[in-house]
C-alpha cells in the first residue's frame, strides 16, 4: 500500500471534513426526528387512568413547593428488589398528568409512587405532624406548619383549565366547580380523621395538609387499572 488512504486525505481537508460531517449529523438526526411527530402517541394509555382531581392537583402542587421529591422518588424500577417493597414497577402511561412528572433518582425516604392506599389518612396527618413519633432515626422534616396553613384554592380553576389546555381530560364543569370539589374532598378526609378519632380544629379542616394526604392516597392509581388490564389478557399484559 503506498500513500495516506482515502479518509485519511478526507481527514486532513478541514473544510470538507467538517461540511460532510454536519451534513451525516443533520441527515441522521432528522430520520430519528421526523417520524415520531406522525405518531399518535408513544405512550401505551392505561384504560380508565384519570387525571388528578382539583385537591390532588393543589396537593401535588404543594408536594413540590416542600421539596418532598427532593428525598422521594416516584418511580418503582422493575426489579424483584423493588417490586417486593415497593409493589407494581412504574409504567410511563402513569405519568402522563404529572407536569413536571416527579419521577426522581434519590431516595433518602422510600419510594412513594405506591404509597396511595398503603395506610389510612390519620397515618399520613400524623406522620407529617411528626415523622420521628413512628420512626425514631427518620431524618424527614416534621411538616407540622401545613396543617395549620389554611389551603388557598383561589387559583385552582385556573391551574385545572391550563392543564386540560395542554390536554388533560377535565370537563369544563370540573374546571368551574374546581374549588367546591377540593373542599367537598377536604370534608371527607376531616371526616375520615374523626373515624381515626383525630378531631380537627375550624383552622386545620382547611389546611394544606389536607389536600397534600389527598394527593399522597391518589399515587398509584394506575397499579389497580395496569393490574386489571393484565387479568383480561391484554397484549400488555406481562
Ligand atoms: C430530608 C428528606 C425528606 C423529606 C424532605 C421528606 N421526606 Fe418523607 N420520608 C423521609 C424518610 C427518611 C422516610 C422514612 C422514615 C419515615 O417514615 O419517617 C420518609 C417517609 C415518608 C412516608 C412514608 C412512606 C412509606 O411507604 O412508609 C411518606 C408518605 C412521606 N415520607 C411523605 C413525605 C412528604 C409528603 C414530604 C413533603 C411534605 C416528605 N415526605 C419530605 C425523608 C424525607
């Protein structure tokens, strides 16, 4: 063989090179690009997965503003060691209404995307009042101010009616009735925690707290409907 081969001679061409390059870069970004735009959708949809409802959505809201996802991750892995603790591994369709979604990669507390239905109301009023009263080397914050905090709903309607502009499937009377809802959902939970024998004061049937438990029982609602999808032998099942 005598001389530099053909790529090599290409190599030493700056202009070329670089040209020919960015041409291949561009060509081959736009066939990964193009196509999903003409998709329907790339997210298997979960049969009767809801939206969150008006206090869910302000618990959720709250959830973020208390930086609880900085300890807590949302996302059960699909492993034996996750899938013992935690329940059913997370799938994408059970994301889809959660903007910003909450997925996470750390945990210093445990997961919480099957904590909904794992314990009563009363367990979740009292472990944020104080945390270590159940677990004695919990390092979570006590979030006692919440409940004292009264919930403002003035924006509800408004949160509710940008999320079904970006296509959350509320009706338009869901989305006027937004703050009646969140306090009819408030009211069952006062009454739930007086079942408990937790009996509240006028200030703490309002509070934030309230709707954060709301928000905490509502993860995982996809479990059941993925659970019952699989029983019926769908293609996907596992
Ligand atoms: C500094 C880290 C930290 C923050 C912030 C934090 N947590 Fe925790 N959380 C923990 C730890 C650690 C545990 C496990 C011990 C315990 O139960 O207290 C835990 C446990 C929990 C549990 C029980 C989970 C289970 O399956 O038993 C819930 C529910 C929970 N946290 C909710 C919240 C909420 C809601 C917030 C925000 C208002 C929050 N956490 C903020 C660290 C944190």
């Amino acid at each position: 063989m005598s001389g530099p081969s053909w790529h090599r001679e290409l190599e030493g061409r700056w202009l070329p090179f670089t040209l020919y390059t960015l041409a291949a870069v561009v060509i081959g970004g736009l066939v990964l690009l193009i196509p999903p735009f003409f998709l329907q959708g790339t997210i298997d949809p979960i049969p009767g997965f809801r939206p969150y409802s008006a206090l869910e959505q302000e618990g959720r809201d709250l959830y973020i503003r208390e930086g609880c996802n900085v300890c807590h991750s949302q996302q059960v892995r699909p492993f034996r060691t996750e899938t013992d603790r935690y329940g059913r591994y997370s799938v994408a369709g059970e994301g889809i209404y959660d903007r910003p979604f909450l997925w996470g990669s750390r945990r210093t507390g445990p997961d919480l995307h099957r904590v909904g239905g794992k314990y009563p109301d009363s367990w979740h009023w009292l472990h944020l009042l104080d945390p270590r009263s159940f677990e004695p080397d919990s390092n979570m914050p006590s979030f006692a101010f919440l409940a004292e905090q009264p919930l403002d709903l003035s924006l509800t309607r408004r949160r509710l009616d940008v999320l079904r502009s970006l296509g959350h499937p509320y009706t338009p009377s869901e989305v006027e009735n937004a703050p009646e809802d969140a306090r009819n959902a408030m009211r069952t939970i006062v009454e739930s925690l007086r079942a408990d024998g937790i009996e509240l004061s006028e200030s703490q049937s309002r509070s934030e707290a309230l709707a954060l438990i709301a928000y905490l029982q509502s993860l995982g609602r996809g479990a059941g409907l993925l659970e019952a999808t699989a029983h019926q032998g769908s293609s996907h099942g596992d």
